[in-house]
C-alpha cells in the first residue's frame, strides 16, 4: 500500500463494511477476514510495479470492489513503459490463498510520447530510437497461481501505423 500511495495517486473509499469481530476472540489472521469485508474504492493517478520482473504500471484509474472475497477492478486504464493500456476489467477469486486471476483487455493501445527518460533506455534496450502506432485488443488472460506456470491467453491484436526506428 506504502509503494502504491506515496509516489502519487489519490483512493477514494467509497465504502467499507466489516463484519462483526469479538474483540476477546479476534480472527487469528487478516485472511479469515478478507472474505466477509466489502469494499469499494476509486483510484486515480497511482503508480505500481507488482513484480520486480514486470515494467512500472502509471497513471493508473479505475474502480475497485471487494465483496464475498473477490476482487474485481473495472475500467482500469493507464500506461506501462510507452504503452497506453485499454480498458481492463480484472477478477481476483481466493485471493488470501492462492489467487486465479481473470483479466479483459479491450480497446485502444498507443505508444506514448518516448520524451521520457524511461521509457526512451527501454528503447535503446532494444535498439530502437523511437517507436510509434497503434493497436486495438481484444484478450482474456487467465491465471491460477496453483498451476503459476499454466497460462491462459486468447484474443486478438491488430496493429495499425507502427513505425520504428533504429
């Protein structure tokens, strides 16, 4: 929470419900509690990069509930190096043990300005000076982190005006 609220951002807690807890006889850990909160969350203009292997996530916008032990985030938009993310929706179920995860990508994909430092040494890295288009998807992927190994992605991508230069 720490790595998503400092850089920047603004959460809006919309609501959040807990059920009853007996103080003398408290649940003996958050995960036997995660399934009986609600919540609902906006987030505007945060940053995050969950893994150390995956690129930063920015400018990320969209509406988060919890309920019932799932998570579903909806018109998630934002930017991942110099690509401007489509619409997603995203499904977490049993997310205090082994998460399966289900995510929708659909729209609009374009290549941001390469003005940032960033994401012009991930240019470089892959010996392009500059790289411009675009691309409309329509995907689903699903993972299941039993089988981390095993995922699944269907979909299209069609590319239109890609231009790159060495």
């Amino acid at each position: 929470v720490k790595e998503l609220l400092l850089p920047s951002g603004t959460v809006t807690v919309e609501e959040l419900t807990f059920p009853p807890i007996n103080l003398s006889a408290p649940p003996p850990t958050l995960a036997q509690l995660i399934p009986r909160v609600n919540a609902a969350v906006s987030v505007t203009d945060l940053a995050a990069q969950p893994t150390p292997n995956l690129p930063k996530f920015e400018s990320i916008t969209g509406h988060l509930n919890l309920a019932n032990g799932v998570l579903t985030a909806t018109d998630v938009r934002g930017r991942v190096g110099p690509l401007s993310l489509p619409g997603l929706k995203i499904r977490v179920t049993n997310i205090t043990e082994h998460p399966k995860v289900a995510v929708r990508a659909k729209g609009p994909v374009q290549v941001a300005a390469t003005s940032d430092a960033d994401v012009e040494k991930l240019l470089r890295q892959y010996g392009l000076k500059s790289l411009a288009g675009q691309a409309v998807i329509d995907m689903r992927a699903d993972y299941d982190r039993n089988t981390p190994d095993d995922w699944e992605v269907q979909g299209t991508l069609t590319l239109a005006g890609v231009r790159a230069e060495t």
